[in-house]
C-alpha cells in the first residue's frame, strides 16, 4: 500500500472536492497540500513541475504524481476497494459511470474558474452574464440527471443503491457550487434529497469545502 499521499488541492475546486470525499470515504490517510488558485500558485514553476496543466488537484503518492480527477477517483477505487464506490454488475457500473461523467463531464468543466475568467477577459462579459452562463449550463445537466434519478425505481437514498459512491463524489461538489452561484434548484428534489443523504456523513462532512485549511 502507499506510503505517502499527498493531495494538491483547493478548498473550493470541485474536483479537488471529490477527491476528498473519495479519500475520506475509504479513510485513507493523507497531507493536505493547498494550493491557492486566487493567488495564481498553480502557475508556478513549482506546481507546473507537478502538474503541467497547471490544475487541481493533483495526488503525489510515493513520489509519483496522478492528476485528473476521474482518473485519481478511479486509482483510489483500485487501491481502496472498500468500501467500494462502484457496484460490482458491469452494466451498474456503468451507469453510475455515466452519472458521474454527466456531472464531471458535462457540467463542471465549462463552469470552472478559467473559462469564466476567459468569458469575462476575451469575451466582454459581465458577472450577470457569467452567472447566468453557469446557471444555464447546471440546469440542463442536472434536468437530465434529475430524470435518470427518477426514472431508477429501485435506488435507495443515493444516485445508485443505498450507499454512495463514484457519482456522489462527482455530484455533491456540483451542487455545492449550485448554491455558491445562486442556481435555483427547485426543479430538482432527488438531486437536493441526494444532497442532504450525504451531508450528514463523515466522508461527506470532512471533505466540505468550508471544513478545510485553506478556507478563506
């Protein structure tokens, strides 16, 4: 097993955030290493040396570095297995698969902190148009969630069966930032049902972004 493991990360990056609560869900053991992406530190020799694309997060583990978060989460999955956060049926897995990849795919990569920066300094917008690009973007990812999770007459409290896994890591860090920018999330009851269902868990509780050390 590794010896060391160390997260690169920031507090509120959602892909550092389910990082985290896929580490804390298998109670590995890790440094939490911040790295402030307000401050430009991702663009440091330093960070670039670790992580060329110059993003979070990234896992050293003895020495060698992981980046990209699905990849990490599935790294974690083999080096961890339990509690495991994939079903063992193929077809389960992927369908939790396609849920995670919705969120992480879809959602998430459009509305991070460089492309809004990039709409506002190449493209002339505003913060109303920002947020409204953020908005549109999270409602339409998670109006089709929201009717996979209905469509699922057998799942218990979470996206996939009665305990979470690959798609609540991809998932709660989403809805996090949902409610940081002010999305209205009315229309969606199993997502926000979902949402509360993890919030009372340990992994859950630790990994929060207002729980870390970097907070500001």
């Amino acid at each position: 097993m590794p010896r060391s493991v160390e997260l690169h990360n920031y507090y509120r990056s959602g892909t550092s955030h389910r990082v985290r609560i896929a580490l804390h869900q298998k109670s590995v053991a890790f440094e939490y290493v911040p790295v402030n992406l307000l401050a430009g530190e991702h663009k440091t020799d330093a960070y670039l040396a670790l992580n060329p694309q110059g993003l979070v997060p990234a896992l050293n583990v003895d020495g060698r570095t992981l980046t990209q978060s699905p990849a990490i989460l599935e790294w974690i999955e083999e080096s961890w297995p339990d509690p495991p956060l994939l079903p063992k049926d193929r077809y389960d897995r992927a369908h939790v698969r396609a849920m995670a990849a919705l969120v992480a795919c879809d959602i998430h990569p459009i509305n991070n902190l460089r492309i809004l920066n990039t709409l506002k300094s190449e493209f002339g917008a505003d913060q109303d148009a920002v947020l409204r690009w953020i908005s549109h973007w999270i409602t339409e990812g998670f109006t089709a969630l929201e009717t996979i999770l209905k469509a699922d007459k057998t799942r218990g409290d979470f996206c996939f069966g009665d305990a979470p896994g690959l798609a609540e890591c991809c998932l709660i860090p989403q809805v996090y930032a949902a409610r940081r920018f002010d999305v209205d999330l009315t229309s969606f009851p199993a997502i926000c049902a979902i949402d509360d269902a993890c919030a009372v868990l340990p992994a859950f509780k630790a990994a929060h972004p207002g729980n870390q050390m970097d907070v500001i």
